[in-house]
C-alpha cells in the first residue's frame, strides 16, 4: 500500500469531522489533535520516501499534489493567483489591454 493511500485511510475520519459530523465542541482541542496527526502521519511518509532514497523535491510535490485535491477552497485560490499572474504579464506585454 501507498504512503499516500495508507494518508487517506486512516484520516478518513478526521475529514468526516472536519465536515461537522460528531464534531465536538472543543474545536481547538480536536484541531491540535487533527494537526498532530498529520504532522505524525506525514513524519511517516517522509521516513519512507527517504528510507527508498526519494529526493526531497520529488516528496514536496508528490506531498503538494496529494494536498491539493483535498483542499478545494485552497484550489480555487491557487488558479486565481495564476489566472491574476498570467494576465498582469500579458499586459505588461501589451497583449492584453486594460479595461
């Protein structure tokens, strides 16, 4: 089994809890220890990777791609920033005029 498939499994109830489902009312509490467990799991991930002589770049971005899918909102803000990057360049070219 993956690293990254092992990752999904066994924080398929931290997202069920995320979601506001059997959420407590103690939020910071249940956060520090959501947090805590992503750092653990992720310590994991990086032993792994390292112990088959993974490159760091390589575990950033597969660690990146993983993250990304799960974070919609984080997404939607990221192709914003590149659409917004994109089209300031394009004018600065003067390929884009500005309305």
């Amino acid at each position: 089994m993956r690293a990254v498939d092992r990752l999904e499994l066994e924080n398929a109830a931290v997202v069920a809890s995320d979601a506001g489902e059997g959420a407590s009312s103690g939020g910071g509490k249940a956060a520090e220890a959501s947090w805590s467990d992503a750092m653990r799991l992720l310590e994991q991930a990086a032993a792994i990777a390292a112990a088959r002589g993974c490159d760091p770049q390589s575990f950033t971005n597969a660690a990146f791609a993983a993250y990304v899918p799960k974070n919609p909102g984080f997404r939607q803000w990221l192709e914003a920033v590149q659409l917004t990057q994109r089209l300031e360049h394009l004018r600065r070219e003067g390929r884009v005029g500005v309305a």
